[in-house]
C-alpha cells in the first residue's frame, strides 16, 4: 500500500483520480476525527451505521417484491394492480358520464345539480314526509306507518276469512253470495232491499234458485231490464199457500217502474161487475200479458187461484170467485199496506173484500217512494159505482171515472 503524500494542497488543487482500486485508502471524516479506511471498507459498510427507514426517520428500505419492485439499473417502482370498478357494496374506482357527474381541471368531482319538481299522484318528484304516516329513520331509512288491525271501534285492517269475504285477484273486497249471505228462504230475502241490476234476462241458475225456493243471489229491489222494461222484484212467495187450491210452487212477484200504457177500466163510468167483470180484465191487460209472456216465456210466468170481486151493488163489491190468475193490477193492500178508498165495512153492510192480496208488498215496505212514479196508474179495487181507485202522479192515493185513461202497472209472478 503506497504512503500518503504529505504534501499539502487544496482540494480543488488535487488531481482527479481515474482509477481506484478496493485497497486504495481515503479519509472519511468522523465523530472521532479523521480516519483512513478501504474503499473496499466503504463499499462493504464496514465503517458506516445507515438506519432503517420508517414513516418519521430517513433510511434504507427493501422493497417486498410485490408492491414495490427494483430494476435491474437499480430504480425502484410501486405495482400499481389492476383497479376494481366500484358497485352497490363495492368500493373501486368510478368514471363519471361526464353529464351528471363531472370532474373538474383540479380533479374535484362535483355531481351535476337539478331542479326537481315536488312530486304528485301523477309526476315523479321530492316528496317531504309528514312525520305521523311517513317519517326518516336518523340513518335517513323512510319508511311508511304500519296500519293496525281493524275493530269495532276503530278503523284498520282485515283479513277476509274466504268463506263470507272474499278478495278478487285485483284486490277488490267482496261478500260471499253477490252481496249478502243469509238463510236461503222467501223470508230472509223479503227483509232486504238491494236494487241490484240483474241484467237483460233470467238466468239458468236464477231460475234454479227460484224453483229451490233458496234465492240465491235474488233480493228485493233487483230488476231486471228487458225490451226497454225494467221488472222489479217486489215479493218472494208471496202467494205460496194461498187458494182454493193451494200454491206450492216457489215465486218471485215483479212489477214494472212504470205503466206499460195507459187504459180505461171500462169504456163508461160503471163499475159494474166488479174487477173481474171489467174491461180492463177482458180486454185492457192483454197487451201487458203479450209484453210479459215475450220477456220471460209462457212457462215461467205462475198460474195460480185469485179471488176476485165479480159484482158490484150500490157502489160496493158484492160477490167474487176464484179464477186461475196470471197477470193483474195491484189492490191497495199491495201498495199502501192497507185499503184508502176502497169500500168498507159500515157497520151494517159487509162488502165482499175478499183477497189473497191482503198486505203490502215488500218493495213499497222498503222503497214507499217507488210507489209513485209521477204518472197515475189502476189498482183494482172498487170505489164506488163509477170509481175505481188509483195511484195518483202527484203521490196522493186517490181514484177516478173508469172510463179514464190511466196507467196500466200490472204484477205478476215468474218462476222456474
């Protein structure tokens, strides 16, 4: 190893050395003054403590090999893996559409503002919560008032049982047996008014439950509508065991809204002959008889015993008979419930009153108001020897010359 010159010069003065070996000396200046070592010693860090880098201290690092990677020229680089593309429950990275969510030249990222309109029945919008049925949980959750279970005294849910409630596919609530559910007898629907439209005939199964004397799905006020006349439904067996000879047969009783057209009981102010031996009955009721006969079929209208008032002495009913009955005009009875202008008991004279149709049907029991409707229509009792009586526009019960042209409003009963 060559001495160290000891000659003194500058550093600037000191020619640049071209080649070193490992065993060349150089000074290294310390905490304990100058030294002399190796280059060797130096390359090897034999003489130097270098610490380990750390979040807060300068020093040396190794890099992992995965994160960090070293070339072989000695630079050192971060792995940069491929980035995941965010999701609902995903963290990643995003690329805004650049239309509702931009970013800025300095990188900020800014969603784009609108203006939205309050929302309605018909325009999706903001909508602001009331609190009581709608309302935001601290974690802005929204969610809607939970209704509770109906009962007597208070308005809520209910679970329709599916025998006497029924719910439809879409929702709609309806009760078991087209709108009642009851014994299936002549008196349990004769206590009901319901006013249902029925339709423009009588169907198979409406005919089956009149034979069946159940009446399903029939009540009182139902109607059905057929050429332009409405028939409606005034009584359930209202004539069943009644008559010389008995009627056995289930029935329902209709009668029209309105006159069919207009009669005189007689061609003259004569009431002789009673009901029976009236005009009206020979001749005026045909037409009605024709009009219901077409509607419902010869088959389906009921035959059964009447009694009759067949003569008349001194302006009251003398005398009657039993007749096969098919379509006739109503008493007072059938009306109002009880007789207005037809004759009466005196006390001495005992007029021959005699009738199966001794009180009010159900309809007019139910509806009073569908007794009048506005136009002046026959009933057939007899008033006096030239008056029979009538319902009058007006409302009033009244009675008329029977030679007057007035309404004819027949009943008359259909069954299976």
């Amino acid at each position: 190893m060559a001495a160290i010159s000891i000659e003194t010069k500058k550093m600037t003065d000191l020619d640049q050395a071209t080649v070193i070996g490992l065993n060349d000396l150089v000074l290294v200046h310390t905490a304990n003054g100058m030294r002399v070592c190796t280059v060797k010693a130096l390359l090897d860090g034999g003489a130097i403590s270098v610490p380990i880098a750390t979040t807060t201290t300068p020093g040396i690092i190794k890099p992992d090999g995965t994160t960090l990677m070293v070339k072989t020229d000695g630079t050192a680089s971060a792995v940069i893996p491929d980035p995941t593309v965010a999701a609902v429950g995903t963290l990643g990275v995003v690329k805004p559409d650049g239309t509702t969510v931009t970013i800025k030249a300095d990188g900020t990222i800014s969603a784009k503002q609108t203006t939205i309109p309050t929302a309605t029945a018909a325009v999706a919008g903001i909508v602001k919560p009331d609190g009581t049925t709608v309302t935001i949980a601290a974690d802005g959750t929204i969610s809607a008032k939970q209704a509770e279970i109906a009962t007597a005294a208070k308005v809520g849910l209910i679970k329709p049982d599916g025998t006497t409630l029924s719910v439809d596919a879409n929702g709609t609530l309806k009760v078991v047996g087209g709108g009642l559910s009851m014994e299936g007898n002549a008196g349990a629907h004769n206590s009901i008014y319901r006013g249902k439209n029925l339709g423009s005939a009588v169907t198979a199964a409406q005919y089956q439950a009149i034979a069946n004397g159940t009446f399903d799905d029939l009540f009182i006020g139902d109607y059905w509508t057929i050429n332009n006349v409405t028939y409606r439904i005034a009584a359930f067996d209202y004539y069943l065991r009644t008559g010389d000879t008995e009627c056995t047969t289930h029935h329902v009783t209709l009668v029209p809204d309105v006159s069919m057209y207009t009669s005189g009981m007689n061609s003259s102010n004569i009431t002789t002959g009673g009901y029976y031996g009236s005009l009206m009955v020979s001749e005026g009721l045909e037409k009605a008889k024709t009009t219901i006969n077409a509607a419902f079929g010869a088959a389906h209208i009921l035959t059964h015993r009447q009694l009759l008032c067949n003569a008349v002495a001194n302006g009251r009913p003398s005398g009657g008979s039993w007749y096969d009955s098919t379509v006739e005009l109503m008493t007072e009875q059938n009306v109002y419930g009880g007789k207005v202008f037809g004759t009466a008991c005196d006390g001495t004279n005992v007029p021959y009153l005699y009738t199966v149709d001794k009180s009010q049907y159900p309809l007019f029991a139910h509806r009073p108001d569908l007794i009048s409707n506005r136009q002046t229509y026959w009933l057939r009792d007899v008033v006096s020897a030239a008056y029979f009586a009538n319902v009058y526009n007006n409302g009033d019960a009244g009675c008329g010359n029977a030679s007057n042209a007035f309404g004819v409003r027949p009943a008359f009963s259909i069954k299976s």
